[in-house]
C-alpha cells in the first residue's frame, strides 16, 4: 500500500536523528504561530520546546518570513568565495552584537560544523593538538563534535582517538567535588580543570570548549567566577577559550550571549539555533582579531559550499534587526525574572518530584528525582522511564509541546512568548506533575 498521510509517509521513508528507527512515532506538525504548533489533526500545542531551543523569535516571524522571501526573489545562492550583502550585512550585525575583541564571522550551516571550525582554528592558531571538553556537554553530532561531547552519545562514536580530554565542570546538585557551597564547587573545579591542564601537558593542548551554561546537559549555570578562572587558566597556560553559545546565545537567556552574564570575552564563540531561530540553517564561529591575524598571511584550511548561504543570513538580518526592535531579548530576561522563574519555583514547593530548578531567561530545566533525599533521577542516566514517558504524555494531553532529557523537563519557550502564555504552560506543567506525581512522588 503507498504511503498517504504525512506520518505514513515519513514512517516509510525518513531515517531519523539518534533513533531505533521501528519504534518511532514522530508528531506531525503541520503548521505554527508565535508560540504555538498544530499537529495534523489541528491540535494546537504551547511550543515549550522552541523545537530543540531553537526558535528564539517564535515561529513565523512576518519580518523574518519576508526577509528571506524578498532574498530569494533578488538572489538564492552564491559561491562562498563571492561576496554577496545578505552575508556581510549579517556579520556585521553579529560583530556589532559581540564583545570588542571579536572581528570576524565564518558562517557554517549548523552547530556542530561550528565547533568542528573553531576547534580547527584554535589548533591551526596554537600549532597544538589537544582539546578539553566537559563531560556534561553536547557539541554536535559531526565527527569532532561528537567526541568533544560529554554525554553518552559520544559513546558509540568515539573511537578513543581523537585528542579530547574530558572533564567535570561545575554542577552543585550532583556535585562531582563534594562540594556544599557554590564557592566550594568553583574553587574545586577550578583545581580540577588546573590539574587536568597540568597533567596533560599545557603545550599540547589546543583549547577549552565550554558552553557557556550547558544545555542539553541540565540546564547548569555555572557559579560566580567559574568563567573568569577558565579564563585566567586559558591566558596563563597559552589555550584558546571557545564559547559554545549554539544553544544559549541569542537571546536565550536574556542577553544577546550567555556569558555576558559572567563578564568574561572568550577568543572564538560558536552559534547557530537563535541567530535566525531556524528558519533556514545557519550557523558560524565568532572570531577574535588576534586569531583573525593568523590567518591574515597564511590561508586557514577549510571551507562549505553553502558558508552564509544568502536565505540563511537574510533571516539572520531580519532577525536580528526584528529582536532588538521589538524588545524581544529584554522580553526574554522579564520573562524569566518575573514569571517563568517564580513560577517553576513555586512548582517545587508543592511537587516533591522536583529536585532542583535551574535557569535564566528562557532557559531553564526542572531536576526531577525520585527522592528528594538521595537525589535520584526519575530515569537513569542516558536512559528514559516509565515516569518520563507518561510526563510527556501527560503534558501534550494537557496542550503542551515539552522537551525533555533524560530525568530532566527543559522549559525553553520562544524568547516572545507572553506572560499569559507562560502562565498557561506553567498550568499545564503543574496538571501533568500532577498526574504523574501520584505515581512517582518520594
Ligand atoms: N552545541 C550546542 C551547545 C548544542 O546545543 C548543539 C545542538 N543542540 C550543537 C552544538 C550542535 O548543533 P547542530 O545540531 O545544529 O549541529
């Protein structure tokens, strides 16, 4: 029988993403508007997940939209060695929105050909080899990225070759130091990172890549003054700093990137997801002048046909313009602060389930245990349960779209999203935990 209906359709033939692929059973999402996305049956859903925090701006951006419909009446595609405005207009607004020192974009198509190029800049840049990476981290799933990857994806791919060491960054709830304070978990992961430089060998390593609050890992912003001591240890020991803002930058967290809530400059910044939400892939590495001027003589190897593709940076440009226009990364900030904040804590003073709450902006995970005293999480590392699937059940019953991660809820609306419509996810996030906590709660 042929297949008809989208489902049956993508059921037969697509292969999808870090899947079995017989079990499957996408969403089939149909259409979307501001925060909201209908499945098939016209089902309308709270886009909770911003679509893998994903859609800063919210779905269907009339200016975005036409932005990259009049760049595609005037100009479709251009090889990379031309240079076309779309491209240069774009950089140009991501350098203005970047720290001093930064100069230069290189446009990849997403966030792990990001990193694969920053990576490839810092060792070009230092004539070193090695690179540091936390374990709670996710890079991308390309080569390189996924083996600076922390989480148990890196696993199947990782042929214990590729000159990444690992380490623990900083995370108090399930400290890896023993640590009780905040200042104890800085001090100590700062030891931590300092003995790992040392033993390694400090002039064979190339960089530390960092997201700047891990994403897919938790949620996890880290404590005051982590991000300046990574700094000082990059200085003193020669190592170029890479941001991973692909997730976090933005917008997200209610600045234009993440770390300029730390007040630290790193030397390369990678991004994609925010930078035109998604509307036409696109991605890049930020660079600093200094590293700009290595490769002012002497050519840096490596290219993609499609680098600033022109849709891709005309979204960009109508993007980036429309947020700061409309406020919409100030909104982000309020949001966070006054209502999506406030609202999970309040969460977790009714609903045991809730281990921890993290977050800033949009951006923020729900911790959720088995018990509150011994920290255990509702499903195992690398793993789902019973109890996760039926909160994912229980949350589009109750007309959410959610994203969840192992034992963990990230709560990651489009930096748009109004305060009504967050209080109506809030309603439904406490309806599903509801649900489930009777089941579940310790
Ligand atoms: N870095 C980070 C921090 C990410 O969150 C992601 C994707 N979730 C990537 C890199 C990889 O991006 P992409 O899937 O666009 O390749």
């Amino acid at each position: 029988m042929a297949a008809e209906s989208t489902y049956e359709l993508d059921r037969e033939y697509v292969f999808h993403s870090w899947s079995a692929q017989a079990a499957l059973k996408p969403l089939v999402i149909a259409s979307a508007a501001g925060s909201y996305v209908t499945d098939d049956a016209g089902n309308r859903l709270l886009d909770l997940s911003s679509q893998l925090v994903n859609t800063n701006i919210g779905h269907q951006h009339s200016k975005v939209v036409a932005g990259i419909k009049a760049q595609a009446d005037l100009l479709c595609t251009v090889a990379p060695q031309h240079a076309n405005a779309a491209r240069g207009e774009a950089a140009r607004l991501i350098i203005e929105r970047s720290p001093d020192n930064m100069r230069k974009v290189f446009f990849t198509n997403a966030g792990a050909e990001a990193v694969e190029y920053a990576v490839r800049m810092a060792k070009q840049h230092t004539g070193r080899n090695k690179v540091l990476a936390t374990y709670r981290s996710y890079h991308g799933g390309t080569q390189t990225a996924v083996n600076l990857t922390g989480d148990t994806r890196r696993w199947p791919n990782d042929l214990g070759t590729s000159g990444v060491v690992h380490f623990f960054g900083p995370f108090l709830y399930r400290s890896a130091f023993h640590a009780s304070t905040e200042a104890e978990e800085c001090e100590r992961a700062l030891e931590h990172l300092e003995q790992v430089i040392s033993f390694e060998g400090p002039a064979t390593i190339a960089a530390i890549i960092l997201e700047t609050i891990p994403g897919t890992a938790g949620i996890m912003p880290p404590p005051p003054g982590y991000l300046a001591g990574v700094r000082e240890l990059c200085d003193r020991f020669g190592l170029v700093y890479i941001a991973d803002e692909v997730m976090c930058g933005f917008g997200r967290t209610g600045k234009w990137f993440a770390f300029e809530h730390y007040d630290v400059t790193p030397d390369l910044i990678t991004f994609a997801k925010g930078v035109n939400s998604g509307y036409v892939p696109l991605g890049g590495v930020i660079i600093s002048d200094e590293i700009c001027r290595t490769f002012a003589e002497r050519a840096f190897p490596g290219g993609l046909t499609y680098s600033g593709h022109p849709l891709a940076c005309a979204a960009a440009v109508a993007s980036m313009n429309a947020m700061t226009d409309e406020g919409i990364i100030e909104n982000a900030a309020r949001i966070g602060e006054t209502v999506l904040g406030p609202g999970l804590r309040e969460l977790a003073e009714r609903h045991p389930i809730i281990g921890e709450v993290r977050g800033v902006g949009v951006f923020w995970a729900l911790d959720l245990v088995k018990d509150r005293a011994t920290r255990e999480p509702l499903a195992p590392y690398g793993g789902t349960s019973v109890a996760m699937g039926e909160l994912v059940g229980a949350l589009k019953a109750n007309g959410v779209l959610p994203f969840t991660n192992y034992h963990r809820l990230h709560v990651v609306p489009p930096c748009t999203i109004t305060d009504d419509e967050m209080r109506e996810g809030l309603a439904a996030i406490d309806k599903a935990l509801t649900a489930i906590g009777q089941h579940y709660e310790g």
